[in-house]
C-alpha cells in the first residue's frame, strides 16, 4: 500500500533548502568570482539547515530520527563504498572511443581542469610528478572518499535523510526519482555557473538533473538497505571523488563524450537504475511479486550479482584487447569475449525469469533485450571497423543509448497506465 504525502513539510524544506543553499553560494560566488570551496559549502549547507527547521518547527518531530542519523554498520557500508567505484569505472572505460576521447597521464588531464586555479608553484610541481595512477586511486578511494563524504553528509541528511522518509511512504522509486529530480535542479546555479559543463548553462542543468534522476535509485537501494543517511553519504563521497579522477586521465574537451556525466555515462547511470528497479524492489512492491521463499529469491538475485560482475570483467578484457592488441584478426575476435560474458548474464536472468510474476518478468525482457541488443552491435561494429569500415564510433553509441531510452519509455508506460506494475510501487 502506498501513503499519502504529508506536503507542508515537503514544501518548506524544498523551498528553505533552495533558499539557505542558494543564497550562500550566491554570496561565496561572487565574492570570490569563482567557485571555490566556500561556495561549495554554502550550497551544501541549505539542505542540512532546511531538514533541521522543518524537522523541528514544521514537521513538529523527532528531529535526528527523521533524518535517518542511525550509527548502525553492516555490510551495505562495504556496498555504498564500491559500487560508485564500479559505476565510474564502467563510464571511464566506456567513454574511450568516443570522438577525441583516448587515455593520457593524470598530470595532464588534471592541469587541463584545475591549472588556472593553482599557483605557478604547484602547476610545475604537479606537471613534473612521477605519482602513479594507482596512487592517485588509492587516495581517491580513501581519503579523497572521506573528505567528499563530510560534504557529502551535509547534504543527505537533507535529501535521503529527512525528504526520504517524508517521500518513502509513496514507495520505493517514487521516492527515488522525485528526491533525484529535485536534487538535481537544486545544483542549478552551480551547473550555470560552469561547474559540470562549463558554456552550457540551461542544458547543462538538464542533462545534470537527469543524471540526479538516474542516480537517485541506486542512493536509494543504500539507504534503504543500509539503514543509515551515512550511508549514503559514503557513496555520495566516493562518487564525488572518482567523478573528478577518472576525467583527469581521458583526453578531450567536451564534457558530453567523457566520464560519468558524458553519454556513455548515461547509458552506465540508466543500466543500473534499471537493474535496481527490476531487482531490488524492497517488500512493499506487493507479496505477489514473487512465489518463492526469500532463501531461493536471494539466491537466484545472487547469481545475477555474479553474472553481472563477469559481464562486466568481459567488457574490460575487451577493451583491454582492442586498446593493446595489434589490429588484425585476433583483436577483430575479441569482440568474442562480451558476448560470452553476456550469455552468463542472460542465462542467470532467464533462470531468475522463470521464478518471478509476470509483471516483473515484463521489466525483465526489457532489460535482457537492452542487455544482448547492446553487446551484439557493438561487438558487430568494433568488427566492421577492424575489416576497414568507416561505421562511425559514435552512431554505436547512439544506437546503444536508443534501445536503453526505448526501455525506460516503456516501463514509464506501464507505470503511467497503472496496471499494477511495480514499477511505481
């Protein structure tokens, strides 16, 4: 059954997070004439002062229960920390080949987005350091992790810690993509202002918004599973500071062809919010969902995780190839290795296929077609391209993209006609 909404509390904490966050960055930002970590603070800060207000002379409440400030630690912690890893990583890899996008030292690429704001000092210090990348990535996950995650915080105590619980009632995705859509357009005046994608200030916010809409379920799956708003930040931290690393090393200057916010990491944001839409639907998606007791449901779920990760291993072998291989027949081969990565995946989906109500079966389908559609053809067209056809790298892509929209398009219909599809339970 899903809850009604209690609106007062909504409404005023949307508005005094924009409000508090807004005119603090306003005030940072243009008295530095640039966006610094003053500014940055001063946004982060309204969501945290707005769930505070609300909570205490609104909502009228427990304050730190509605704000989901539980110190619980289980395993979902572990999950919370490596999955923005994992999700970065695929839209890293995937962005190589796009059109003037390739692999370069991380001094490079980081000189290229943050020289102008270093000292002459540092630029040359930076420009001479033999630093390895896998240094630079071990400071990413760790520290780089926790200092993110502080800023991180601020705002999820705000939106998966008080709005969470206002907008949970209604259900699971419900809540997760409205709290991605008003996360996303509450980062407006930092996205006009040139941070994300700089000259691109109205679709700058749009695709940004889109992009808080994709991530919302996965920021959801770890709130709902962890417990705990830190959580939650913990990913929010992580992603925030592989987000920067990985452009540092892929060359180009266009922030639609490369990393987490450019067009293969859209594909990558959209294949996991559809997996956690089919997936990982908490109870409250109705106890026909499924027929199985919950040991044969986690375990058929679990080789899904296993197949999805060799999938994913298959994909990097052949990157892998096709980067280090000599051109010829045997990188043209290696096209090979995904679709044997695929056929574990769809055959521990059909397994799973087998076991669960029609209507999640219907989600399913989708998801597989997207899944076997996307590696045929690009498997296919890195082929052509080694036998010296001039298909263009990024019509593949826009074909992959294409069948992952036509995906969602219809599960939004199922949801929209509302016949009992999970979809927006």
């Amino acid at each position: 059954m899903t809850g009604e909404l209690k609106l007062k509390p909504i409404v005023a904490f949307i508005g005094l997070a924009c409000l508090i966050g807004w005119v603090l960055f306003g005030w940072a930002y243009s008295a530095s004439g640039k966006i610094d970590q003053w500014a940055l603070l001063g946004l982060q800060v309204g969501p945290l002062l707005a769930a505070l207000i609300t909570a205490k002379w609104i909502d009228q409440g427990p304050v730190w229960a509605r704000l989901g400030c539980t110190r619980r630690i289980n395993k979902w912690f572990l999950v919370a920390w490596l999955l923005p890893i994992l999700v970065i990583a695929l839209a890293t890899f995937s962005s190589v080949g796009m059109p003037g996008v390739d692999f370069i030292p991380w001094t490079q690429g980081y000189l290229a987005i943050a020289g102008e704001n270093l000292p002459p000092n540092a630029v040359e210090a930076i420009s001479k350091s033999q630093t390895p990348y896998w240094q630079v990535l071990l400071r990413a996950a760790t520290i780089g992790a926790v200092m993110f995650s502080i800023g991180g915080l601020l705002e999820e105590v705000g939106w998966r810690g008080y709005l969470w619980q206002l907008m949970r009632p209604r259900g699971f995705l419900f809540a997760s993509f409205s709290i991605g859509l008003i996360w996303g357009l509450w980062h407006a005046p930092l996205i006009v202002a040139g941070w994300v994608y700089p000259g691109y200030p109205i679709l700058g916010v749009v695709l940004f918004t889109l992009a808080c809409v994709l991530l919302g379920p996965l920021f959801g799956l770890i709130r709902e599973k962890s417990g705990s708003v830190f959580a939650a930040a913990l990913t929010h931290g992580t992603l925030n500071s592989f987000a920067g690393v990985s452009l540092y090393v892929l060359s180009g200057n266009s922030p639609f062809t490369k990393g987490l916010f450019g067009l293969m990491g859209f594909v990558v944001m959209s294949m996991c919010a559809a997996y956690v839409a089919a997936f990982y639907l908490p109870k409250d998606a109705g106890s026909e969902t499924t027929q199985l007791d919950q040991a044969n449901f986690k375990r058929y779920n679990l080789e899904i995780v296993w197949a999805s990760i060799v999938y994913g291993v298959s994909l990097f072998a052949w990157i892998a190839g096709y980067r280090f291989i000599e051109p010829g027949f045997f990188r043209a081969l290696s096209a090979a290795i995904p679709t044997a990565g695929a056929s574990l995946f769809l055959l521990a989906m059909y397994r799973h296929y087998r076991r669960v109500d029609e209507r999640r079966q219907r989600l399913m389908l989708e998801i597989i077609a997207w899944a076997a559609g996307a590696t045929v053809i690009s498997a296919m067209g890195y082929t052509f391209l080694e036998i010296g056809s001039k298909l263009p790298k990024l019509s593949m892509t826009v074909v992959v993209v294409a069948m992952g929209t036509y995906s969602w398009v219809v599960s939004m219909i199922y949801g929209l006609r509302g016949h009992g599809n999970p979809f927006w339970r």
